[in-house]
C-alpha cells in the first residue's frame, strides 16, 4: 500500500516473499494437475504443439470405433459365408444320395405270342401277326416335365425282344426321355419307371400282355428333392442374418471405412459386383420338383451348379479375410500411432511429480527462512519504541 513507508530491508524481504509464494502456488498446481504446461503462459511451444498431438490422437481415436465395427461387420458376413457353405455341402450331399439311388418301381407282364413267337392281336396262335396290331401306351414319367402326348409302341409281329429293342427306343425319342425301361424277366415283358412321376402302361388292339396298370414313381429322389429346396430356402435366410449394425454384406451393401482423419484412406468392401449372395446368383436351381430328379444327367448337372457355387462362396470368404486382415492391420497401426501421439505430448507437458516435490520442499523452506528475515529486518524499526 502506498500510504505505508517500509523500510529498504523489509520491503526487500517481503518482496522475496512473495516471490516464493507465488513459485509454491506453480508447484502446487504442478503436483495437483500433474502438468507442467496448463496454458500457453507456462510455455506456449509446448502447449500448442502438445494440444496439436492430443487433437490428432483424438480424431484417430474416433476413428477406431469405425474400424471396430467393420470388422465385426465383416465377421458376420464370414459367420454368414461359413454357415452357406455348410450348407451347399449338405445340398451336395442331397443330390449325391438322389445320384446314387436307383429304386425305381418295376412290373412284369405275362405275354401271349403265336406259334411264329410273336405277338398277335387276338392272341390265337393259329393266326398270323398283322405289324401294328399290339400296342402299348405309356402316359406320364417324363424327366423335367408331363408329356402332353401319350407315347404308344407297336410291338405285333415282333419277338418279345424285339419289342423290349422297340420300346427302349421308341421312349428315349418319342417323349418320355428314358423315363421307361423294358426288359426280359424270364419270359415276362418287365417294365421299369425310371422317374419320380407315376406311369400308366396301357394295351390296345390285344390282351397280349394282360392289363393296363400304373407303376409308381421313385419316392426316394422325390422326397430328396423337398430336402433340397428347404436347404435352398435356408441358404438365403443365412445370407439374410448375416448383418451388423445395419449392415449386411451378403446383401450387396457397401461397407466404407476410414483409415485417417484427413479423410485421405479409406477402404470401400463389398461383394462381387454388389450382388446378393443367394440361390440365385449363385446359379443354383431356385424351384426345384421332384422330376428334375428323374435323370441322372440332369443330377450331375445340378451337381456340377452346386461345387461352383461353392466355389464363388469359397473366393467371396477369401476376398473378405483379405479386407478383414487390412481392417484389423490399420487399427493395430491407428493404436500404436495414438499411443506414440499421446505420448509426444505428454514430454511436453507432464511434470516430474517427484522433482516438483522437492521443490515445493526447498520453496517452503525457503518461505519460513524469508518470514524470518522479515521479522529480523522488522525489529530495526522496532527500535525507536525504546527510546
């Protein structure tokens, strides 16, 4: 205060007072904050440079979170990817057990020939065979559709074995593509429906061969056929679960993720040329019924869709490990360079709490010295009240 005189000595020690006051208040705050640079006043190079470090730890920080949940997205769609796959291999599996099983539905018929040992309209051996005067229809057991013709063979005037020679041929180009194999069982004309479709022999012109009956279809391949589109079904409700947060790669979404915080690296995934990963697209059969199980050609052609299918489902997994192992790569990096970041600022600004102790130590020690001298320098102007 200006309106009170104090002498040269205790102006001296009361400044110097101060001064040690105004130090231990740093060295508090130093030990209390643990900072040695609070504000741009203690050291303005180290304070802005440190908060430069912070800002930029703090935007690649941020940027972790994204790089997270992309590589949990991407662990869906492999989740996704592994469980398609199990289930084209039980698809494969269906269709091989259709391949290999062949119970199909037989009948045999007793047969009247004439003494030439043919067949005869009236059935009289007696009588000569008139060509075209015995015949069989077959109706039904086509591969891969319902014929919408009856296929009849002629078989008067023929051998027995020339007949089944006739009717082996007639079905494999009149119509029912196969589907009907005939046969000599000891004297008997056998008839084989080598389909999943019921088939009705019919005669005409004779009883040469007995009645007309119906031979049912193969039961086996048909219910393998029911087995295979409900794992065709299954395979696109997996494609369809197989999202995080949103976002499903299996369906042909985009999936962006940002490396930097200038926005200069980035990585954009999704499937091969944005399609779906479904029973579509990856050629598989999508409404299959039960007489596209009638032949074996076309099993082993729907065989042959099944291993490429898996194939594009192996490559597409592959594709995404790739993008999975950059992903998990740049935030290992982004972690290591946060941690370098923080770090570099840290030397710039933290304090060393046990230096700062031993100087709040000494600058008390210094205080109660400077109190003392104070009060020493004081006594001199105590000395007028003696006199």
């Amino acid at each position: 205060m200006s309106d009170i005189s104090l002498s040269k000595a205790v102006r001296s020690n009361l400044l110097s007072l101060q001064n040690t006051a105004t130090l231990m208040g740093k060295t508090q705050e130093r030990l209390a904050t643990g900072n040695k640079v609070n504000s741009a006043l203690d050291n303005p190079t180290n304070f802005f440079t440190a908060s430069s470090l912070n800002s930029r730890a703090g935007d690649m920080g941020a940027l972790l979170d994204g790089m997270a949940n992309g590589i949990q997205t991407l662990e869906a769609a492999d989740n996704g990817l592994k469980a398609i796959t199990k289930n084209l291999e039980s698809m494969q599996s269906t269709l091989r057990q259709a391949r290999q099983d062949k119970s199909f539905q037989t009948e045999s018929y007793t047969v009247t020939l004439n003494s030439a040992g043919t067949f005869d309209a009236d059935n009289d051996p007696a009588t000569a065979a008139a060509a075209g005067d015995v015949t069989l229809t077959f109706v039904g057991g086509s591969t891969g559709g319902t014929v919408a013709t009856p296929v009849t063979v002629q078989i008067g005037g023929m051998t027995l074995d020339q007949a089944i020679a006739e009717i082996n041929d007639t079905v494999a180009n009149g119509g029912l593509g196969g589907a009907v194999r005939a046969s000599n069982d000891n004297g008997k004309l056998r008839i084989e429906n080598i389909s999943t479709q019921d088939l009705t022999v019919a005669t005409g012109a004779g009883t040469a061969i007995g009645a007309g009956t119906t031979i049912k279809g193969n039961s086996v391949r048909a219910d393998l056929a029911t087995q295979y589109n409900e794992l065709r079904d299954q395979l696109d409700k997996l494609a369809d679960d197989a999202s995080f947060n949103g976002v499903n790669l299996l369906r042909g979404d985009l999936l962006k993720i940002t490396f930097n915080e200038t926005g200069t690296s980035e990585l954009e995934i999704q499937s091969k040329d944005g399609k779906s990963i479904n029973a579509a697209n990856l050629g598989l059969e999508t409404n299959m019924e039960a007489k596209d199980f009638d032949s074996d050609a076309t099993i082993d052609a729907f065989l042959a869709d099944v291993k490429s299918a898996i194939n594009t489902v192996r490559s597409q997994s592959s594709a995404f490990g790739s993008s999975l192992s950059i992903v998990q790569n740049r935030e290992d990096f982004s972690k290591n360079m946060i941690n370098t970041l923080q770090t570099g600022a840290s030397n710039l600004t933290l304090a060393d709490a046990n230096e700062e102790a031993a100087n709040l130590l000494a600058l008390q020690t210094r205080q109660q010295l400077s109190s003392t001298a104070l009060s020493m320098a004081s006594q001199a102007d105590q000395a007028v009240l003696r006199l």
